[in-house]
C-alpha cells in the first residue's frame, strides 16, 4: 500500500493497515513532496530524519518509473497537484491501495482508498 499522508492516522485506520503482513510503500514522489516542503519550511523534515524514519519504520521507496508516467496520460484530471497525480498514477499502474484522507483521491475508481 502506498502512503499518501502526513500526520497522524486516525486510529480505526492505523488498526486496517498496521500488522506485519502489509508492506508499507513510499512513491518517490511523495519523498520529493517532502523535500520541497521542508525546503519551503511546511514541513520540519529534515533529510537526514527522513531517511532514519523510513529505514526504521521499514518502508520501501517505490521509484516513479517510466510506465507510471505514461499512466498519467489516462487519469481523469480530478487532481491538480502533480505530486498527487504522480503517486495516484504509481497506484493504478503497481495495483496497489493508497493510504490516504485526501477525499479527491476517491474520484479515481481504479484506485482503492483506504481511509
């Protein structure tokens, strides 16, 4: 599954999603978002904290690759922000969930939101 969310999750979703047999996925994308908004200062993510954080929580960086690009030419454009349609596209492509309160990623039906 695919994390689309920063914050805390409300509990009755961290209870679906946490347990050892889910692998827990972060699209490259999403790791550049974070680095723009730290860079920006909207978020305090430094990338050293992030790096440590992803190896000790144990998620996979899934690299946005050339056939997640060219499932960006079908999406619906529901969804202005590029980020958001890079790892929506990254979704529909690998078939994998995203874990997300983003209501506008619903909009998508070949993409199971959980959340």
């Amino acid at each position: 599954m695919i994390l689309a969310y920063q914050g805390a999750l409300p509990r009755r979703v961290s209870d679906l999603i946490i347990g050892p047999e889910n692998e827990w996925i972060l699209s490259t994308a999403s790791l550049a978002e974070l680095a723009v908004k730290s860079a920006i200062g909207k978020l305090d993510m430094p990338e050293e904290e992030t790096r440590r954080s992803l190896r000790d929580l144990h998620i996979t960086v899934l690299s946005f690759e050339p056939s997640h690009a060219y499932k960006m030419f079908s999406l619906p454009f529901h969804h202005r922000d590029p980020f958001d349609r890079m790892i929506l596209a990254t979704a529909v492509a690998e078939k994998l969930p995203i874990v997300t309160g983003d209501r506008i990623f619903r909009r998508y039906p070949e993409v199971k939101v959980i959340w």
